[in-house]
C-alpha cells in the first residue's frame, strides 16, 4: 500500500482463509500488544490497527499487506 491511510478508510487483506474486508481504526506508531502479541511499530516505519468487518476481530497490519477496497456492488 503506497499513501497513508486514514481512519475508516476501507481496506482489505489476505488471510489464510481468503481476503479479507474491515477498516483502519487507527495508525501505529510505536510498539503496541495486541491479544498478547507484540507489535513493532514506528513514525518512519508505522503498521495500521484494522477491524474485520465480518468478525470485528482487531489486528496490526504493514502498508504493504493493505490494499483499498473498492465499493462493493
């Protein structure tokens, strides 16, 4: 993902089970846990938290594992 996400900005990413849908709820910019696991994050280096649309399950995701997702039909 090239640009900087914002807040609500949909997105989507793959996921052993397929791709997946949800919203960026917030950046990342410095290291955070997140259900136990450790995320290393910074200003020059960020990750983004998203919320699954379809679990509300949250998780930390780099820029390049994100894509925008196109509206749905």
């Amino acid at each position: 993902m090239t640009g900087t996400l914002k807040k609500g900005t949909a997105v989507e990413w793959q996921t052993p089970q397929g791709k997946t849908r949800g919203k960026v709820e917030k950046t990342l910019t410095s290291d955070t846990t997140i259900k136990g696991h450790k995320v290393s994050a910074s200003k020059t280096d960020p990750q983004y938290l998203v919320v699954s649309d379809k679990t509300g399950a949250k998780a930390a995701h780099k820029p390049a594992a994100l894509k925008r997702a196109g509206k749905r039909a």
